[in-house]
C-alpha cells in the first residue's frame, strides 16, 4: 500500500465528524503546499507495537541530532487523537514563536514550541492555523 492509500484508509478510520475535519486540514495543508512529500507513520515500533498516535507528514526537511547524523523528517504533521487534533510545525529555531503569534488568535487551542492542539475545528480560527502552516513549510530554521 502506498503512502496515499494509507492515508486515505487512516482518515477513513475515524468517525464522523472527525473524518470529516481531519480531510479538511489534509486537503487545506495540501493546498498551502502543492505536491508535498507526503509521509505516513502508523505509530507502531518496528515490533508492531503501538507507541504514539499515527501521523500524517507532509513537505520533507533534514532534521540533525545531536551526534550529528543528519535524517529526512516531515515539515508539518497531522495527527488526530482521542481528544481532538494535533497539528505539529516542525523545525522551528524559537520554541515561543508560536504561541507569540498565533495563540491570541487562533481560538480554543493550546499551542507549545511546535504544537497546536484542539478539540475541534469550530474552537479555532481555520485561517490563523492555515498562516502558522504557510510559516512551517516557508521558515524552516533547522
């Protein structure tokens, strides 16, 4: 199965009106940044066994640990949860900048270094989040 399909069929898994919200902000990420990389993890170990909520990843950038070894990682992730959404702006060199810019407008939103987490679309301003994404994929600091 390909990365589209597995996303597809991850969306598809989630009911109503989740799905719904999370097609939404895959087609809206999709449109700030057309014929992205798209990336999918399913949260499981190399052992099968499940360790973190499934990801949507999308853009590509190189993300340098501390031994200095440099990988491929995704610029912006989407990952739907048990208590609403988490969009993830990776790559960003202030940690407060998000929160600086974006929380007093955004809505009902937590918002941390790289994370916007919410309930639901209706608790936040849709256009505020499409802005901290254009910023995610435009000013990669890494």
């Amino acid at each position: 199965m390909n990365v589209q399909e597995q996303i597809k069929d991850h969306i598809a898994s989630h009911a109503e009106p989740k799905r719904s919200e999370i097609q939404h902000l895959h087609d809206l990420i999709l449109g700030v940044r057309l014929g992205c990389k798209l990336w999918f993890f399913d949260g499981k170990n190399s052992e099968g066994k499940v360790v973190s909520n499934p990801d949507i990843g999308y853009g590509s950038r190189d993300h340098k640990y501390a031994d200095g070894s440099i990988s491929e990682f995704f610029q912006i992730g989407l990952s739907p949860n048990k208590t609403g959404i988490s969009v993830y702006i990776l790559g960003i060199e202030d940690k407060k900048y998000l929160a600086e810019t974006y929380a007093s407008t955004l809505g009902k939103a937590a918002v941390t270094g790289y994370c916007i987490r919410f309930k639901t679309l209706k608790d936040i301003n849709i256009e505020v989040l499409e802005a901290a994404i254009r910023f995610g994929f435009e000013n990669q600091n890494e």
